[in-house]
C-alpha cells in the first residue's frame, strides 16, 4: 500500500501535485469545519450551563433571600447559602449581609472553596451598582456574570442584589466537566481531521491513478512514435477527454504513418533512380573515357582549332566520371550498404601516399610521425584525405599543411591551408551536398559532393570532421578524428546487417 501511494511521487510530479492539493483542500475543509464545530458546540454547552446555573440562582435568590429580614444574621445567611447551594445546580453560594449600618456579615456554603477574594471586583463594581429606573429599566439592580480562572481552572461567576436594602448574592459553579468535555470533542475533531486527510490522499492516489494512467499509456505511445515505431496505436474506451485525446492520437499517429510512407517511398524511388542512372552511365561513360583518352594522346597533333575543344571534352568527361563515381557513392551510403572493411595502416604512411599517389608533395607540407597505427577502413581514409586535401588546395592557399596526432583512443589528422578563409554564412553548410560558396571563392570545377562524402566515411567510422577558421585569420581548418579502433564499430554494423 506504502508503494502504491508513494510511487513515483518526484517533486515535479503531478501525482504529488495532485496529493499536495487534494491534502490542502480537505485540510483546509476540515480544519474549517473542525473549528466552526468545535466552537459552536462549546458556545452551545457553556450558554447551556451558564443559562441553567444562572436562571436557578435567581429564582433562588427571588424565592429564598428576597424573604429574608433586612438584617440577617450569619447563620441565616450561611444557611440560606447552604439551602441555595444544595439546589442540584451545582455552584457554591456566597451571600452579603449587613447586622448593623456599615458592619457587613458574610454567609457561605462552603467556605473553602468560594470567598468573596474569588469575586472579581469588576464584577462587585457592576452587581452593587444602583441603576435609575426607567421605562427601559424596571429594576435597581441586574444579574450579572462573568467567566474566570482560579488555580489554572474555569469558573463562572455569578451575582446580584436584593432591592430595598436586602443582601448581595454571588454564585461560583466550576466548568471544569465542560472544559473536559470540549477537551474530548477537540481530540475527537483532530482525529477527524487526521482521518480526513488521510481519506484525501487516498482519493488524490485514486484520482491520479484514474487519470495518469491514461496519460502513462499516452506518453509511452509518443515514445514509441518518436524511436519510429508509427503503428503504435491506443485502445480507446470511454467517451471523456482522455479518450478524444487518445482518438487524436490514433489519428495523429496514422497519418504521420502514412505520410512517413509516402516520404519513404519517394525517397527510395529518389536513390533507385540516382543508383539507376549512376548503372546506366557507367557504359557509355567507359566508352567516352577512352575516346578521351587517345584524344588526349593525340590532342599535340591537332589543328589549334580543334585542340581547346578537344580539352574541354577530355576534362568535362573526367568531371562527368568523378560525378558519376561520386553518386554512386552517395546511394550506397542512403541505401545502408557502406561497409567498413578494416585494416591496420600506419597512418603517416597513408597520407604520404595519398599525397604522392595525386601529385600533392610540393604543395602539401606533412607533420606525421611513422608508427602511429590505426585500423580503419584504408580505401575510405584515403577518400576523406582526398577530399580535404584537395579542398585546401582548390579553395584555400599554399601551402596546405597536415597534421597527425592522437588524443587517448582518438586519431586526429589536421588539414590547413593559407587561404582566405570560410566566410561564416558558409562554415554551417561546407559539408552540405551540392553546396558551393562560389560567390565568396574561386569558381569549383568540383561537384559539391567531396566534403560531404569524407563526413559520410568519418560517420561510418564512428567520428567526425569539424570546418573552422584559423583563430589567427590566416586559411581554414578541417579537423578529422576518428577512433584508433573502428572494430566496434564494424562489428555492430554486421550485427544490423
């Protein structure tokens, strides 16, 4: 029960915020409803008894002392006390007197408990006051009383005087049984109130699980929407507003399915095509690059009005192939088919022949030290080398310096020019298909496709290659790392396959 209420009660969590609030109100409910209780019935039962004891200690002092004789003695006065005392009402009794003008004589039923000091003199003041009789006031002298303390304990107070002359009366009757009383109804209210906020949060736990249940299920089927899972749906029962919301969300959820479909089924009929096309040109293709080739052997030969177009043919061909290879790269990587095929290299061995195999050596300056060993995929190192290298080259300044180095498990391999720099409208987009910042750079005989192709091959890898300006403005800055070890990465692809 500790683990149904108390489960996942975060701080943030609306099942707490629904507890806390559900507590609050039937606290603040019962609290109210606890007090306003508490202090009617105590009105309730203290009028009662003060209205009883003080209407039967006026009869008594109509019915008794008002026949006394005008000068009493103590003993008639001590046993009219007694007599009124012992009424059933349950007060003690004081009565004054006078034997003689000015010497007062005092009569009490039990002297021990009630004494004139027990009177408060506001009370005195207020019962021996002579008031003028009006039409509004037929009588000298009122009944007055008052609530008190004596010895940590509630009284109440009582008194009055005899007209013509006649003697004062005051009555003392203890509310400590009332007090008791209220006392016992407090504990009773409190406990009531401890019930009910328990009860509250019981309710809050049932109202939550009632109402976040649905919610839960809704929020795993988002998530399982969102990891790609687009035939999730929601039972739906109920007509109330978690059940509309579970119906947007079939709803939702089927056209987002559909419209994925779609999507999917344009962009693979998108890369059949390009692979198709990339197939398709191949042939003819093989078969301009050789025509290309002995006109190039023979271009010498030709007449000077022959020969700039024959140059042209020979190296829009050559841009045509490497387009052509490009895309068919492009596809294989859309497809999921790029595979790693590992190897150990010696890594300053494999960026000097990268440079040497494309005729880089006078313009590229190596910082390399051999032994550095990695395995990686060599035909795909090659190609992002390639690429950055011969992007230095094209689009930035000599000369075009390359650093190797390792960080802990991390090979890291450093491509700077000299050039002017990537402007910052371009540095987000440089790796970006087809992107060329031909405004801001000299004009590209390239295809737009070598920067994204090497981010492709560091992907598979694992890594990355970030594109920045030289912090003292002088060229661009490729940074390539790569993993040392790039057999997990292969072994998981072969787990996907």
């Amino acid at each position: 029960m500790r683990k149904g209420i108390f489960a996942g009660l975060r701080l943030t969590s609306l099942r707490l915020r629904l507890v806390v609030v559900f507590a609050l109100v039937a606290l603040t409910a019962a609290v109210s409803a606890s007090g306003i209780a508490y202090w009617l019935n105590r009105e309730a039962v203290l009028t009662r008894v003060q209205d009883g004891a003080l209407n039967d200690f006026r009869r008594q002092m109509q019915n008794r002392v008002a026949g006394m004789p005008l000068r009493p003695s103590a003993d008639e006065l001590r046993i009219t006390a007694e007599q009124m005392a012992g009424s059933g009402a349950g007060y003690s009794v004081l009565l004054l007197g006078e034997r003689d003008a000015g010497k007062p004589i005092i009569g009490a039923s039990d002297p021990d408990a009630f004494t004139l000091a027990d009177v408060p003199a506001s009370l005195q003041e207020a019962v021996n006051t002579e008031r003028k009789i009006t039409e509004t006031n037929a009588y000298p002298y009122h009944l007055f009383w008052q609530r008190t303390q004596a010895g940590g304990k509630p009284y109440l107070v009582g008194g009055t005087r005899i007209a013509g002359g006649g003697p004062t009366g005051y009555m003392f009757k203890s509310l400590e049984a009332e007090r008791a009383d209220m006392n016992s109804l407090a504990w009773s209210l409190g406990i009531a109130t401890a019930l009910a906020l328990i009860g509250s949060a019981l309710l809050a736990q049932a109202a939550a699980t009632t109402v976040l249940r649905p919610v839960h299920r809704l929020g795993e089927a988002a998530r399982r929407l969102g990891e790609g899972k687009l035939d999730t749906r929601l039972r739906v029962s109920g007509t109330d507003e978690l059940a509309e919301l579970s119906r947007t969300f079939n709803v939702t959820a089927e056209s987002l399915q559909k419209k994925v479909a779609d999507m999917s089924a344009r962009e693979e009929a998108s890369r059949r095509f390009v692979a198709d096309m990339s197939h398709e040109l191949r042939t003819p293709l093989t078969a301009l690059t050789a025509v290309t080739e002995v006109l190039e052997d023979e271009q010498d030969d030709l007449d000077p009005m022959i020969a700039p177009a024959v140059a042209l043919v020979v190296s829009e061909t050559r841009r045509l192939n490497n387009l052509v290879e490009n895309l068919m790269e492009v596809t294989r990587f859309d497809a999921g088919t790029a595979r790693l095929v590992l190897d150990d290299v010696d890594v300053a061995d494999m960026v000097t022949a990268c440079i040497d195999a494309r005729a880089w050596l006078d313009a590229v300056e190596l910082d390399a030290e051999r032994g550095i060993m990695a395995r990686l995929d060599p035909r795909r190192l090659d190609v992002i080398l390639a690429n950055l290298i011969g992007n230095a080259l094209k689009h930035g300044g000599s000369p075009v310096r390359v650093a190797v180095r390792t960080e802990d498990e991390e090979l890291i391999i450093e491509v700077r020019d000299h050039g002017p720099g990537i402007p910052e409208a371009v540095l987000p987009h440089v790796f970006d298909r087809f992107y060329k910042a031909s405004a801001q750079r000299p004009r590209s005989d390239g295809s737009g496709l070598g920067l994204s192709i090497a981010m492709e091959n560091a992907h598979i890898h694992g890594g990355d290659i970030t594109a920045a300006n030289s912090p003292d403005g002088d060229g661009a800055v490729f940074v390539l790392r790569l993993p040392r070890d790039a057999s997990e990465i292969a072994d998981t692809e072969d787990r996907d396959q």
